[in-house]
C-alpha cells in the first residue's frame, strides 16, 4: 500500500466516521432544530471526505473534475435545504428545544 493509498483509506473512513456521527446525533439529540443542524454540517463535511478519498483512489483529470463539481454542487445547497427546511419546521409552529435561550426569529404574525 503506497502513501495515496493510505490517504484515500484515511479521507473514506474519517468521511463515514463523520456521517456515522451525524446519524447518532440525529437520533440522540432533543429537538429537530439541533438534529437538522447535526445532519446538514456533519454529513455534508463527511461526504467531501468520501469524495477526495474515492478520488485520490483513482486519480485523474476527468475524475477530479467530477468529484469537484459533486462538492461544489453539495456544498451550495446542502445548507440551502437545511436552512429551508429549519425555517419552514418554524412556520409550522415547532417548538425549539427545552435548553433554547431564546427565539430570535419569532416575530408577530398577524399581519400574515
């Protein structure tokens, strides 16, 4: 086993560690605001990893670009969609977490 080799092996496992982390931080954590931001940072950084590992296993120009353009496209809308879908669990009424200090978004409503 060569040294690029040994890194891709390291980037693929940390990548699954991180993505493992965020599962158990979906499962363990008390509201779904803390769970969501769990999911989106955890498992978007874990997935890059897996990308560059899967990459550096078989490098190349045509595969660099490929594994560039998945990161690009995951990093600009994974926290997109997490943002989205935290702003509409807030719409719809979901109370935050028994240790929020406060809500910064709540805002008057009755004009809606």
């Amino acid at each position: 086993m060569n040294a690029l080799e040994a890194m891709s092996w390291a980037c693929m496992g940390l990548g699954v560690w991180l993505i493992a982390v965020a599962a158990v931080g979906y499962v363990r954590l008390p509201d779904p605001y803390s769970r969501l931001n769990a999911v989106t940072k955890a498992s978007a950084l874990g997935l890059v990893l897996v990308l560059v590992g899967a990459w550096m296993a078989e490098p190349g120009w045509l595969e660099a670009v490929e594994v560039l353009l998945a990161i690009w496209l995951l990093l600009t809308t994974a926290p997109v969609g997490g943002y989205a879908i935290g702003r509409a669990l807030h719409r719809s009424g979901v109370p935050l977490g028994p240790r929020a200090g406060y809500d910064e978004l709540h805002e008057d409503r009755r004009g809606e």
